[in-house]
C-alpha cells in the first residue's frame, strides 16, 4: 500500500503531466492543426498563404530540447509504474514500447515529410495521438494505483 507522501507526490505529478499535455495537444491544434493538409502546410509551407517551408536548421533547433525532454518525460512516467501491479506484465511492456515509439515518430517525421515522403503527415497525426494516449493511460494507471491500493 503506497504511503500518504507517495499519493501527494503522484497526485501533482498527474496534475502536472495533464497540464503538459493538454497545452501539447493545443499547441499542435493551433499552431499545426489535425488535418493532413494543415500538417503537410506547416512543415512544406504554403505559398497561397506566404507561409516558407520549415527548414532542417529550424526544425532541428526546436526538436532538440524536445528529445531530452519527450525521453525524461517518458521514463519518469513508465518509471512510476514500477510501484504498481502492472509491473511485471505485457501490458507495461508494450505501454513502454509504445511511447518510446511513438515519441520517435512524433518528433522525427517533420525530417521525413520535408525529404518529400508527405505520407509522414499521417504518421505525425498518429504517433502524437498514439503519444497522448499512452501517457494518457499510463497516467490513469498511476491514479487507480494510489486510489485503490
């Protein structure tokens, strides 16, 4: 049975992570957009609305804070998860699996977009939805570990 500090130290940490995440999710929302064309727009540029295509020095700048922090981010959740009962099970296997995988997607596919494989604007959708939902559920998890144990 976790203690109270234990609790208190996941409860903000959850607070603060669905803080994170949904300013991600409004970010992506305004700033790029859900769509396939409004993707594949904010990284090739559109030349009816004067937007210059992304370039690899521009992009690199802001993805490399990001990977620290995605890969931080990630272990410290998956980490939390070791003090429940998921531990020891597939299901903790492929949650791992799935958000290293998919945070490699989300952060590196706007390279692959730019080489010319526009088909990558799905599969920048995709793992940032897949992303989301993994710590989503990895988060929930951690919940009903301090709410039920």
């Amino acid at each position: 049975m976790p203690n109270n500090a234990y609790r208190v130290a996941i409860t903000y940490f959850i607070l603060f992570s669905l803080l994170l995440l949904g300013s991600g999710i409004w970010i992506f929302a305004h700033k790029i957009g859900f769509s396939y064309e409004s993707v594949l727009h904010y990284y090739t540029g559109d030349a009816a609305a004067f937007e210059a295509p992304k370039t690899y020095e521009g992009m690199l700048k802001t993805i490399l804070p990001h990977i620290f922090a995605f890969g931080l981010f990630v272990m410290v959740v998956l980490h939390f998860v070791i003090f429940t009962a998921k531990r020891n099970t597939k299901e903790f296997q492929f949650l791992i699996y799935l958000a290293f995988t998919t945070a490699f997607f989300e952060l590196f596919s706007p390279f692959i977009i730019l080489w010319g494989f526009h088909f990558f604007a799905y599969i920048k959708i995709i793992s940032f939805f897949l992303f989301e939902g993994s710590i989503l559920y990895t988060l929930f998890i951690l919940l009903k570990s301090i709410l039920y144990n």
